[in-house]
C-alpha cells in the first residue's frame, strides 16, 4: 500500500536524525519538506518566532491545538523547563500515530502528553481529565474556523489566567479572520503581529501573539 506524507517524514526523521537530539529532528523535517515534500509544520522562520515567544515566557504548562506530525510539539517541548508540561490535541489517528513517533524519535516522550481527540471535545475536560488549571501558552494551529471557536471556550472554561498567551499559527495564509478581528477587538487581549512567510515558501504569512488580560 502506498505511504502517507506523514509516514514518509517520519521516515526522513529516523534516517536523518539522532534519537534523543530534539533540534536534529526539527532540522530533518524541514531539510524534507524544502527538498522532498512541502508540509504543513510551522516551519524554520515561523519556527524561530515560536521558540523565542517559547523562551522568554518560560511556561509551566503549554496546550497546542492540532499536533499533526508532531513538528512543533518538539520544538516547543525541547525548549520547556524540567517539571513543563505540554498537551497536545490531534483528532486524525494517523498523524498521531506518527506524531507519537517524531516525539519518541526527540526523546520527549515525559514532557508530552498527545491526546486524541476534538479540541471542541477535550478543552471541556482539560481541568478535570488532565489535571491542568490554566495554561500559560496555547499554540493554535488546527483547522483555522476553530480558532475562534475554542478561543472562547477556553474563555469560559476559565483555563486562561492573566497573562496566559495565545499564539496562533497563519492568521494571514490561510488565514483566520474572525479570530484576528476578535483577539485585536476585544479589550480583554493585547495582541501583536509577528510578519513572516508561510513555511518553506516566500508568500506572506505570520504569527499572533495575544496576551490575555484577566
Ligand atoms: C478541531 C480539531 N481538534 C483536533 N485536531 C484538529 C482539529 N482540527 C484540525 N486538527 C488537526 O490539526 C491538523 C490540522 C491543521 C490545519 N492546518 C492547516 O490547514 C494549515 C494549512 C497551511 C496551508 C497554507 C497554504 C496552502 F496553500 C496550503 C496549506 C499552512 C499551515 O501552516 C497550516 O497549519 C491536522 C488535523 O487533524
Ligand atoms: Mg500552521
């Protein structure tokens, strides 16, 4: 049967990286997908964005919304403090499956927990399930009308805290207009755009950094 993209940059991952060396699997997957297949992993240049957003809130607990490959998750969590945890939400079983493997490949296994699932399903039950109060980052990069959606419920699901950050990945390609205008709008975040270039590519596209206010 025919391979997946994610099987094959999994493959590109166990051929090219070192197992246990988080930053040699994050330079695998980019190396294939600018030589071999383009894919939809946040990217080196968006990358670096993410990673000093990363450093310099030094978070305790971190949830990201659409774990796909597992690209970012390695990025984040090679960069979090001994005791950080980081939540990861993927509903496809597939890219888990291989999402799974990129986070053993980088040896971060303790510091993620992958759950499968609707983000709709699961931020509901963050609290009670998994034993998470408030998040100090959230990463959103999942289907881009969720955005919004599960911004609001984790409003009201109170897993927001004053300065809790929300960075959220192709607010201009694809892009994700209602939760730009709601984030910029609404008094109760200070957001920030941060310009850059869809990944592997030169078309425009960027980062947004909202800091929640309380
Ligand atoms: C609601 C929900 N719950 C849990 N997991 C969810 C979910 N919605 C999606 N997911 C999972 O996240 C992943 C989805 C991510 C969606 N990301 C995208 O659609 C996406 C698309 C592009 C893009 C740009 C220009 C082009 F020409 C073509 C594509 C670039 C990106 O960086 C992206 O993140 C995989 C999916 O199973
Ligand atoms: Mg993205």
């Amino acid at each position: 049967t025919q391979s997946t993209r994610p099987q094959r940059l999994l493959g590109a991952v166990k051929k090219n990286a070192t197992r246990g060396d988080p930053r040699s699997v994050v330079k695998a997957i980019d190396q294939f997908c600018r030589q071999k297949e383009w894919a939809m992993n946040v990217g080196d240049e968006k990358g670096c964005i993410l990673d000093s957003v990363v450093s310099e809130l030094n978070p305790a607990t971190v949830l990201e919304l659409g774990t796909y490959c597992g690209y970012s998750t390695v990025r984040i969590a090679s960069m979090l403090p001994p005791h950080a945890k980081l939540i990861t939400l993927e509903f496809n079983p597939d890219y888990a499956a291989v999402a799974r493997q990129v986070i053993a490949w980088a040896g971060l296994e303790d510091k993620v927990q992958l759950v499968e699932g609707a983000s709709g399903d699961l931020i509901p039950k963050m609290s009670e399930q998994f034993e998470v109060e408030t998040f100090d980052l959230v990463f959103l990069d999942h289907w881009k009308d969720r955005y919004l959606p599960d911004t609001k419920l984790m409003e009201e699901c109170g897993l927001l805290k004053k300065g809790s950050v929300l960075l959220a990945d192709n607010v201009i390609c694809p892009g994700t207009p209602e939760y730009l205008e709601y984030v910029r709008a609404s008094p109760r975040y200070e957001s920030q755009y941060f310009r850059s270039h869809l990944e592997y590519t030169k078309v425009e596209d960027g980062l947004e950094k909202s800091v929640f206010l309380g």
